[in-house]
C-alpha cells in the first residue's frame, strides 16, 4: 500500500515545480541491492508529496505475505521475475509515485519500456564495498545466498550497470547523509523537468544524466 509521511513538511516552491512536471508520471528509483532505493525513496516521496511504495512489499502483498526469499525459494527465481514485472506495471498506471524496484527489474526489457513510458528512473548507482557495508548483515536477500556474496555483487554489477545506464537520470549512492542524496535527486530532476538551465553538476557532486 502507499506509504505517506504523518507530518509533511512544507514542500519548497521548486519541488511542487517539479511534482506539477511529473503530471501522471512516476519517479522510479532503479539499482542494485544495498543502494538505497526504499531509503532514498520515501525521503524522496515526501519532498515531492506523492505516496512512495516498493516494488518488493508490493510483491509479498500479492503473495499473502510470502517473503521475497520464501517466493523464490517456492517457486523459483522466473516465477518472481514475471509476477514482479506484472506489479511494477499496476504500479506504473497507479501513478504518480514515487516507486523503488527490486535490484533485478530494470533487466527486463518490457518493463524498461513501461518505466521509459510513465516515468522518469534514477539509477542510485553504488559500488561493491557500499552494497556490501549495507547488506551483508541482512538474510533476505535471495541471490546473496552464496559461499561468496562479494563474487556474487561484483558479478551482478558487471551484469547489470550497463543496462542501468539506460536510466534517465544517475545519482551517486555513496556514504553521506541521505539528505544529501535526495537534494542530488531534486536538483537532478528538476534540470530535467524544469528547462533548468543552471550550470551542470559535476560528476563529483554524484549526478549524471543520460544524454
């Protein structure tokens, strides 16, 4: 279900900019495990005032409360895979959200071409030793069940950076204060909405858009 904050605080005048931008389209948040998209999301979410939701809860809804793991431990990894792309594409005519995915969503190409038609994506784009620092005190992530989870993070990013870089937008996950994070994906967003026509950020400020 949307998740909405109980105390909105007052958006600022070039976010609502940014939400009038958006009209019926969704901000989707695509990437790796470990690389913030919930986090960032409802932070994200709450400047915008659109519910956020997660792919993921979204899924385990639709399965009477299974767990992502207990999913594909029952009925396999491309059973998950097409039931998630069917509840990303709910989401997506439900709109606007904004919606973090599952790490390996965007790898589809149905549901690329939906995120390109009914929203704008940002890929938090982190590296091995960040997605590792964040996930490996957790058990709920089904492709980490290996002898070697680092192998395993450093084979998915090889996999999947590439196709992530079709995102519209890139922002740099790193370890700084989430805020920090969410006005990177406010400037970013509202440059591309907006006709923004400030200087571009640097690289080092942790933005990048698809040309």
């Amino acid at each position: 279900m949307p998740e909405t904050a109980s105390q909105t605080p007052m958006t600022a005048p070039q976010d609502a900019e940014i939400t009038a931008a958006l009209g019926a389209r969704s901000v989707v948040l695509v990437g790796m495990m470990g690389a913030g998209k919930s986090t960032i999301g409802r932070r994200l979410a709450v400047r915008l005032r659109l519910p956020f939701l997660d792919a993921d809860n979204e899924i385990e809804l639709a399965h009477a409360g299974m767990t992502i793991p207990e999913i594909f431990a029952t009925h396999g990894e491309p059973y998950f895979r097409d039931g998630e792309a069917r509840v990303i594409a709910r989401l997506l005519d439900n709109g606007p959200t904004v919606l973090a995915t599952g790490g390996g969503a965007f790898m589809r190409e149905d549901t690329r071409n939906r995120i390109r038609a009914k929203a704008i994506s940002i890929w938090l784009k982190a590296d091995v030793d960040v997605i590792m620092r964040r996930v490996k005190r957790r058990a709920d992530r089904p492709l980490l069940q290996s002898a070697d989870p680092a192998g395993t993070v450093s084979r998915l990013l090889g996999e999947r950076e590439p196709v992530y870089q079709n995102a519209d937008l890139t922002i740099a996950s790193r370890d700084v204060p989430h805020d920090k994070i969410v006005d990177e994906c406010i400037e970013a967003l509202r440059a591309r909405l907006c006709g923004d026509r400030a200087a571009a950020p640097q690289p080092a400020n942790g933005i990048s858009a698809t040309p």
